[in-house]
C-alpha cells in the first residue's frame, strides 16, 4: 500500500480495505497520478499500470461497477473477477467470497465501505444515490449475505466533498425532503438559492439510524488538491477508488 492511502480506522476482523488518494501512480497531469479511470483522457497505458498496481496492493481482484448514480446493488461472486473490467451497472456490490474485493470510483462522491462476519460491501453515495437510499440498500444486502443484524456492520466512510465545500441547490434539499425556507443540520445557507450540504454527515445519520456503527468521513476533496482528486474543482480530473474484501 502507498503510504499516502487511506486504511479505515475500524476494527473489522477478517477484512481488508483501502482507498486510495491521487499519489502513488504513473499518470501524467492533469490525471496525476494514481488515476484509475479509463475512458476520461488519461493515456491507457497508465490507467492500465495503475489498475495492476492496485491490484497487487490488495492481492485480490477489484471489480469495478458502471456507476449511474442510483441504489442498486449487486452481488458478486467469481465470475465477476476479470481484471480491470467493469463487468456490471450498479452503485453498490456486496460479496461473501475470498478472491475478489468490492470497489467503487470517485472523485467528490461519498464512497462508503462495509464489512460484517463473512460479508463485505461497497457503496458510490453521491447526493442523488444518496437520497435514493444506495446506503441502506447496500446495509440491507451485506446483512442478507452475512446473516447478521445492521449492529454487527462497521461502516466506513471514505473521502468526499465535504459540508464547507459542497454548495447544492433547493433540489438537493428536496430530494432529501429538506424544506428549502427551515435549513437543517445537513444543509446550511451559504448564497441566494443556495446551500451548503453535509454529504458524510448526511450518510453518517442514515447508517446510524439504520443500527450501523459508522467510522471515516473527515476529509475534503475539494479543499485538499494535492491529495485527492476533486471533479468540482478541477472537471477534467482522475478517479480515486476504495476497496473492501474479505482476507
């Protein structure tokens, strides 16, 4: 591992997890230089030895999803290890088997981990998956997999765009059922029409209120340019991605 990555502070047994930051890879600006994205510009060869290198931090497959924003959930098995694919459209994977590790991208989206006796789970939370409920959805299908109650899940929270930099409009709060005119915890005045929205603490509540124990979720994205890549900030950027597997 890349002594820059983050390793979740949780006490998961039996369970490895990463995610990791814009160091340690071989792409080129603007992409430098951990980029695990294909298809957004960066020279392939180096997506290619980035994905390879991830891989072999891990000692497992990742299996990457096409991500579409949304709360569906997938469970992998075996037959979803090929290298560097993306092998199904979800936003969320679950799995109970040793020789892969689930794995989500992002680069300003909240990227959530979960792990439970012989279970372990991945979540792409942005706002829209979010509110669409993708963290309970993933919770539900980690406890169905491992045969345990949300209590017995730890949860992590990654790196993400954070509550001083995530400026949202009145549909953000909507979809969230917040009332635009009585702001709330989660959503702060900042300029007319718009509001300052706490993407961690809103997953945080949701996990919390589901019976999870929840870890993570103190950093920027946004703010923190010379670590993790920030789509907001910069449009033309590369993606981080956090991974969780069963060891």
């Amino acid at each position: 591992m890349h002594p820059d990555w983050l390793i979740p502070d949780w006490h998961a047994r039996g369970v490895g997890a990463v995610m990791t930051t814009r160091r340690g890879g071989f792409s080129a600006e603007p992409f430098d230089s951990m980029n695990l994205r294909q298809g957004i510009g960066d020279n392939e060869k180096s997506v290619q030895s980035n994905l390879r290198l991830l891989a072999e931090a891990v000692g497992r497959t990742p299996v990457y999803l096409n991500q579409v924003h949304g709360a569906k959930v997938v469970r992998l098995t075996a037959m979803d290890a090929v290298p560097g694919a993306i092998v199904r459209e979800a936003d969320a994977s679950v799995t109970t088997e040793r020789g892969i590790a689930c794995a989500v991208q992002v680069a300003d989206c909240l990227p959530v981990l979960f792990a439970a006796p012989g279970a372990v789970g991945a979540a792409h939370a942005g706002w829209r998956g979010l509110a669409s409920g993708v963290v309970e959805a993933t919770l539900q299908a980690v406890c169905e997999a491992a045969g345990c109650q949300p209590a017995q899940v730890h949860t992590w929270l990654g790196a993400c765009i954070g509550p001083k930099s995530f400026e949202v409009g009145a549909d953000v709060l909507q979809a969230f059922g917040a009332n635009p005119s009585a702001p709330t915890t989660y959503f702060k005045p900042h300029a007319p029409g718009k509001w300052l929205a706490d993407l961690p603490g809103l997953a945080r509540a949701r996990l919390e209120q589901a019976g999870a124990g929840v870890e993570g979720g103190r950093w920027d994205t946004f703010l923190e340019a010379n670590r993790f890549f920030s789509f907001r900030r910069d449009k033309t950027t590369g993606r981080m991605a956090a991974l969780v597997w069963l060891t």
